[in-house]
C-alpha cells in the first residue's frame, strides 16, 4: 500500500512539474535546450539521470553482478571516471562555445554545421530516429515488467501509466520540465541507492564481510571457463563509459549549460552521483552470489539463471517494505528521466533536422514547438506500441543501439571539437565506418559478444577520421574561423 502511495505522489509532482515547463517554454530553443540556462546541480543530475535506467538496475547489474562479480565494479568505475568526470571536463566547454557559435541545437546540426556537409545531417538523424526510438522502448519494457512484478500491475497497464506521465510533462515542459524532474528523480536515486546499500551490507554483516564471502563463494558459483575474460571486461567498461561520449542524449546536456563556470561544479557533481549509482547498481548485483546460492539463485524455465530477476528477487527477500517502495521510485526515476531524454533527441531528430521549414504556410508565424510536442507525443505512442508488441527486428535494432549510435558519432564529435584539419570527407567515412562495423560485428561475434563489436565501432572511426582527413582537401578557413571563435 504504501508503494502505491509513494508512487501517485511522485507521478502528481512529475505532472505539476510538466504544467510549471510549460510556461516557461516559448521557443524551440527553451523546449530543446531550456533557454541554455541551466546550472550546475540541475545540468549535473540531469546528465546522471540519464546515464543509468532501469535497465542498469534490473538487467544489467543483476547479469554482471552474477557473472563477472566483483569485476563488475571496474565498469561503475569507469562510468564515473571516463563516462562523466572525463566527459564534461573534456567535452562540455568546447561543445557549448561551438554549438552557440554555429547556432547548431542538435547532433546531426553540429555535424552539417562543423563539417559543412549538407547531406550528414539528415543521415545523423535517419541513424538516431531508427535506433534509439527502440532504445527508449526498451527501457519502457523494463519498467514494466518491473512493476507487474512488485506492484502487480498487468504489463500493459503498466506500460500505459508510465507511457502517460512521461508523455505529460515531456510534451509541455520540454527539456526545462526534464531537468527539472530529472534533479528531483537523481536526489531520490542517489539517496535510495545509498539506503539499499546500507541495508543490504547490514543484514550480511557488513560491506567487508560480504566482500570475502564473494570473493570465496564466486568461483564455486562461476567455474572457471564460464568466466569472463580480461578483453570482455575491458570492452564492456568500454563501451559503457567512453561509449557515453558520442550519445545525443547525452551531450545534450552540454548544449544547455548557462555558462562556463558551471562545468567544474558539474563535473564534481556529475563524478559523484554516477560513481554512487554505480557502485550501488553492480554491488547489489554481485552481492546475488552472497544472499544465493546455486540451488536459490532464480532460473528461467530451461533451468539456466534468470538474470532479469536476481535483483528484484534479491530486493524483495531483503528490503522492508517502505525501503522497497523508495527503490522502486529509484528506477522509475531512472527510467523515466532516461525515457524523456531518448524521446526528446529522437523527436528532434525529425522536428528540427529532417523538416525543412519550421514556418507555417498559412499563418506565418514559427510553429516549431507545437510540432517539437505532436512529435514527442507520437515518438512515446511509437514507443508504447514497440514495447507491447515486441517485433522480432526492434529487438535486434535495441541490442544494436548503442554501438550504431556512439560509433556513428563520437569519432566526428570529438575531432570536429579539437581537430581543426578534420574534414568533411573524414566525418562522413568515420561516421559510415562505425556503423558498418557495429552491424557487421555483431551479426559475425554474436550477440553475447555485442559488447567487444561496439567497442571496436566505437574506437575503429578514430583512427578512420584524421586518416582519411591528412588525405583529403583542407576545411574551408571562413567555416573553422566560425566554429573555433574563442574555443
């Protein structure tokens, strides 16, 4: 009961936010972007939030808690290390200066504007509206079942009650009643991992305990041919972290900032929010092989390990119930703060970059944000409908998101940011390149290696780009004088 009170509650003030947005949006730049006047504690969280989801907290830690144990802790390390504090110290300055000044709002705008090449813009875009669409609808999957689990709420209904509060203050507030939500949502995910923890730790005797009785009980859980090597390890933190770098949704938020003293605040925040949130998420994982044994652990009907519901089941076993009720909230909060963000980018990704003119016909007036908010409505309808219905070829576009979309990007993003001989030519093999080699790799390693293919995409185009850039016709001076003023 007290489950179902804590979530009405949170999903009024979500609304309330959504309706405070929406008087403060007037432009495409205050639905998109907020007015670029965010600060450091909101611009912060906001990035946090939508770093991690559900999915981290239900799927992901639970399968690399169990399978690689405590290795599972080098991937919260470098999302903290490389996936943020990196991220905005090396990335956030240049990207506001340089987005301001080519008046670019989006990733597929910056990529035409840097590199000058008319026809990169709408491919950007093909690639985010085709795979991160189904990204998002994985994360609503999630969630739903999570909630058929703990509130026993009917899947779709389920579905249809997320899908619906998302919808309400995304489509009225923008990226300001994101933010905003997303600041409240961190707080309740920083806070609520931080109790899961100390309960957990508590009940097996203490954090150090549990550790050594890991440490002993691993090997017999995982023989030694089942477990993970160095180069699946070193590709998955890879991936998860550096991968971050090239994901519109993320870099987003350097686009928004209200100025440059922002990012070492931001930078200092963002580092702390994500080690906590990820240390909590895989040390909960890992803590399965302390509370399970083998004959306890939760199996599928083929008798193998249920991966989905070793942390649920974990949590459900151990957390008392008004506990349990504040971790729900912490992956809702993920999962709906990561959902406004994926439908945000890939709403823009036809609203702002694939529609030619954003003037109406017959009144002349600007109706950008009407059509920013019909989209966003018809990208979470989209998104309910892949979840429910589950097509075979959306599953395989949801395992391939990732690789495609920070392989296709991160390469040009960053050169276009510090490498000034970086060409059209070379932004266009090495966007090109990641993406064939993500979809190639994939469907040849297989999925259970899905982790080394978009490592390989992600890292192949930054030796692609400067190549094919040292051996191809020099920028044009006036574009890099426009791009790199005061960068």
């Amino acid at each position: 009961m007290i489950g179902i009170i804590f979530l009405a509650v949170f999903l009024f003030l979500m609304t309330g936010i959504g309706i405070w947005g929406m008087k403060k949006t007037k432009t495409l730049g205050d639905f998109f972007l907020g007015g670029r006047t965010m600060g450091p504690w909101v611009s912060a969280v906001a990035y946090g939030t939508s770093y991690f989801s559900a999915v981290l907290f239900i799927g992901f830690a639970g399968t690399q808690g169990w399978q690689f144990g405590l290795n599972a802790l080098w991937i919260a390390l470098g999302n903290g290390i490389v996936g943020a504090l990196a991220a905005w110290l090396v990335l956030a300055r240049r990207t506001r200066r340089m987005t301001q000044n080519l008046d670019a709002m989006t990733m597929p705008e910056y990529l035409q504007k840097r590199y000058g090449a008319k026809h990169l813009k709408p491919i950007a875009a093909s690639i985010i509206f085709f795979f991160l669409l189904p990204y998002s609808a994985s994360v609503f999957k999630g969630l739903g079942h999570l909630f058929e689990a703990v509130f026993h709420i009917p899947y779709d209904t389920a579905l249809l009650i997320m899908i619906a509060f998302t919808g309400v203050y995304l489509i009225l507030g923008g990226y300001f009643a994101i933010a905003i939500t997303d600041f409240i949502q961190g707080i309740i995910m920083f806070f609520g991992a931080m109790a899961m923890i100390g309960v957990l730790a508590s009940q097996g005797g203490g954090l150090f305990a549990i550790l050594s009785k890991i440490q002993e009980q691993y090997p017999l859980h995982i023989p030694q041919d089942q477990q993970p090597t160095v180069l699946t390890i070193i590709s998955l933190v890879f991936m998860t972290s550096f991968g971050t770098w090239g994901l519109p949704q993320m870099t987003q938020k350097f686009y928004a900032i209200k100025n440059e003293r922002v990012i070492p605040k931001a930078a200092i925040v963002t580092t702390i929010f994500a080690l906590g949130i990820g240390f909590s998420a895989y040390l909960t994982g890992t803590f399965s092989h302390f509370f399970f044994s083998l004959d306890r652990v939760p199996r599928n009907e083929a008798g193998g390990v249920f991966y989905d519901r070793i942390v649920p089941a974990l949590l459900t076993e151990h957390l008392p119930e008004p506990l349990m009720a504040l971790i729900m909230l912490l992956v809702l909060s993920a999962s709906m703060s990561t959902l406004s963000s994926l439908v945000l980018v890939s709403s823009s990704a036809i609203a702002i970059d694939l529609y030619p003119s954003r003037i109406s016909a017959k009144t002349g007036k600007d109706i950008s944000v009407r059509m920013m908010r019909f989209l966003s409505a018809i990208f979470v309808i989209i998104s309910y409908l892949i979840s429910r219905f589950q097509f075979s070829f959306i599953v395989t576009l949801m395992s391939l998101s990732w690789g495609v979309v920070s392989g296709s990007f991160a390469a040009p993003y960053v050169y276009g940011l510090y490498f000034k001989r970086a060409t059209k030519a070379g932004a266009y093999a090495g966007l090109l390149s990641g993406l064939i080699i993500e979809i190639l790799l994939f469907f040849v390693l297989g999925a259970s290696n899905s982790p080394l293919a978009a490592s390989c995409a992600i890292g192949v185009p930054f030796i692609v780009v400067p190549l094919v850039s040292l051996c191809t016709k020099t920028p044009d001076q006036a574009l890099l004088d426009q791009a790199f003023k005061n960068v």
